[in-house]
C-alpha cells in the first residue's frame, strides 16, 4: 500500500474498470499481456498514446496501480512531441 501511495495516482483505476467498448482501440489481448507486469520485469517501458480525451491517463493508472500491487514503483511522466517526431 505505500506504493500506492507513494506513486500519487490521479485517480483510483482498477483492471476490472477497462472498457474495452470505448472506441479508442484498445487491445484487450494486449492489455491483458501489460497487467501480468512481465515488462517491468523485463526492465521495460510503456508509452501510451491518443488523442485527447480516450483515457491516458486513466490506463496509465490502471497499469499503475497493478505494478504497486506487484511491489515495483511507478511514475509517469509526459512526453510532448515525441509522437509528431515518430510520424
């Protein structure tokens, strides 16, 4: 729990909360795949990515706070721009 409350979290946001209905494209399969945690096992990051509005920040949390749950330490950060140089 002092995981959680250390990685100061915008809002509480669980696995079960997912909508996979919403139409931003969300891959269930692959979702799935990033809440076993094995990229942070892996030593490795995520980036999500969308237009404003599809819930960033709300999958940022979920995958967040199953991490904690895991026991690692997370923290976010914003990366402007970096999308317009990948097109």
């Amino acid at each position: 729990m002092a995981l959680l409350k250390r990685a100061k979290l915008k809002q509480p946001a669980n696995p079960e909360d997912v909508d996979y209905r919403h139409p931003r494209g969300l891959d269930r399969a692959l979702f799935a795949l990033l809440m076993t945690g094995s990229w942070v096992s892996a030593h490795q990051n995520v980036m999500i990515c969308g237009p404003t509005g599809v819930g960033k920040n709300f999958l940022y949390c979920t995958l967040a706070n199953q991490a904690c749950r895991q026991g690692h330490s997370c923290s976010m950060c914003a990366c402007l721009g970096y999308s317009r140089r990948w097109r």
